[in-house]
C-alpha cells in the first residue's frame, strides 16, 4: 500500500465532550493517517488535552466516537502534559517502561533483556540524556522529564503517537531535535504523530496538517493542510 492510498489508524466521527456545563468542542471529524504528523493548536482550556485524552481511551466523550484500526498489542505511544514517570526510579527504567507492553507480569520480574537495555540507552542518547540513565528521576529537571517520556513512548514503538505538549519545557534546539524524532517516526516507519503545540514555528516546520480548536465556539474548529509540507 503506497502513501497516496493509506487506510487511518485513528479516526474521530462526531467526536464531542461536555464538562461543567459547556461544551469543550463538537462534530469533531477527522482521521490520522501513517506518515503523518498532524499538530493540534488553539488557545489554553480550550480542550486539546481532553481530546488526546477521548484519543487515548483515558476519558470517554461525551458524543461521538474514535475508531482505531490498528492492532491492540502495537498499542498507543503516549505523552501526557504530567509525564507520569515513578520518581523512585532511574530515568533508564522509566524509559525501559515503554516495552512493557511486550511482556507479561512474570517475564517483568526477570527484568529486560539487554537488547532492550541496549535500545533504551541509545534512545536516550538521540535525545541527549544518556549521561542521566542512572540518575533518579526526581533528581532531573523539567525539561529532562519530557524528555524521558519522550523516550518512553518511542522505545515502545507503537502504532501511533499522542503528544501532549511535549516540548513546551524544552529550549529551542532540544525541542527541534525531539520533534524531528517524531517527524522521522512518522515518515519512516508509519507511525503517525498527533501533538498539541504551541508554537506557530513548529507547527510550521513538522506538522502535515494542523487541527486547530477554537475558544469561541465548540464547533468553530479547523483542519488544514500546512503548506511547507505534503505527505
């Protein structure tokens, strides 16, 4: 199957949430495809991490509904805005978490094999914390958090992506070289990107497509292709 002729791993039909009384956004319609990275942008409390949260299966929508086609062991890759990493644990193991999808309870006991250590040191030095692997969680800034979550999701090598803001900490040259991970993620091996961002520049530079919620209307939402790029 070509890139012109790709079926979605991920799509909205009438997607809509209510919380506290109003509407958050309605008649949502939209697909995620391979190779994509589609950038979800709008001002703050206006919704966007409910809806990777209705994506993610984490918080169920009001109306509507999200139809997956990919399969449940492949799973979903993602980053939330809180990170979710065990301070208690080395930023090593955190990342490691990322495959335990691929393992039962028991084989966990027995630890991860030394490929997947392998693998998740190197995935750590693509994002430039590798000299952290052994340190606490706790002990590591913001910014070195997201990107241990960032390596999490990656080392699990899912079927998609959902992103929550993940470089919002991280200065410009670190948060290029994350999202251009994800961009290859998506180009390369057909695992699609969905990330709110905030910055206009990266979504010009990474996204295929931007979906952009509005403050104003729950239904005032759009969805456009970004012109620099064409999957």
């Amino acid at each position: 199957m070509t890139r012109d002729n790709v079926l979605p791993l991920l799509t909205a039909r009438g997607l809509g949430l209510r919380l506290d009384g109003r509407w958050l956004f309605r008649n949502l319609d939209f697909s995620l495809l391979p190779y994509e990275f589609l950038a979800l942008t709008g001002p703050s409390g206006v919704g966007k991490s409910s809806l990777l949260s209705c994506l993610a299966g984490t918080k169920e929508p009001t109306e509507g509904e999200v139809v997956r086609n990919f399969p449940k062991d492949k799973g979903i890759g993602i980053v939330f805005q809180d990170l979710l990493l065990t301070d208690g644990a080395s930023v090593l193991t955190n990342t490691l978490c990322g495959r335990l999808n691929r393992y039962g309870f028991a084989r966990t006991l027995w630890g991860f094999s030394e490929q997947d250590r392998a693998d998740a040191f190197n995935t750590l030095q693509e994002l430039g914390i590798a000299n952290l692997a052994h340190k606490w969680s706790a002990e590591t800034s913001r910014g070195e958090q997201q990107r241990v979550a960032i390596a999490r999701a990656l080392l699990q090598e899912p079927a998609l992506f959902l992103a929550d803001e993940p470089v919002a900490s991280l200065d410009c040259p670190r948060a290029d070289a994350a999202l251009n991970i994800f961009q290859r993620e998506a180009r390369k091996h057909g695992r699609p990107v969905f990330a709110a961002l905030h910055d206009p520049r990266q979504v010009e530079q990474f996204a295929d497509r931007e979906l952009k919620l509005s403050a104003n209307c729950p239904e005032d939402w759009t969805l456009q292709s970004v012109s620099r790029h064409a999957i």
